[in-house]
C-alpha cells in the first residue's frame, strides 16, 4: 500500500553517538540528514543511507512511498560489515 504524503517531506535522520574528539559531523541531502558519530560510525551511516537511495532509484520509489518496513530491510541490507 503507497503511503500519501502528509503535506511534509519525509526525511530520514541518523544519528551517531560515540564521538569523543570533539568534531561535529554532519551531512545533510534533500532526503536525509546525518549527525554525530565517530568519524567511522559517521562514514558507515553515510555509505548506509546512499547505497539505501541508490536502490530505493532503481526500484523507482520515494522515500515517502515506501513502508517502514521495507525501507528497514534496504537499510539493514545495505549496511557494511
């Protein structure tokens, strides 16, 4: 079932919390934002969500079209080692 937008824009928000050298890393795209984290766990949450649009583009669906769980699996699957 195709989920209608509610007037908003989904956007998709990841969030790091073991920084402890005081940088503050944020990455932001029309679609997502990305903040916080150590530089790898900032990187690897980075390369997540890419890879997630990237195939969310081949399978021709939005962010805002696609269910939860869905959306779950593509990340988790796209996830690096």
């Amino acid at each position: 079932m195709d989920r209608a937008p509610s007037g908003g824009k989904a956007h998709l928000l990841g969030v790091g919390l073991d920084c402890d050298d005081g940088h503050k890393r944020i990455t932001k795209a029309e679609e997502f934002s990305i903040v916080g984290g150590s530089e790898q766990t900032h990187d690897r949450m980075t390369e997540t969500v890419c890879k997630t649009f990237e195939e969310l583009e081949q399978k021709n669906k939005k962010l805002d079209h696609v269910e939860p769980q869905e959306l779950a699996d593509i990340l988790y699957k796209n996830t690096p080692d």
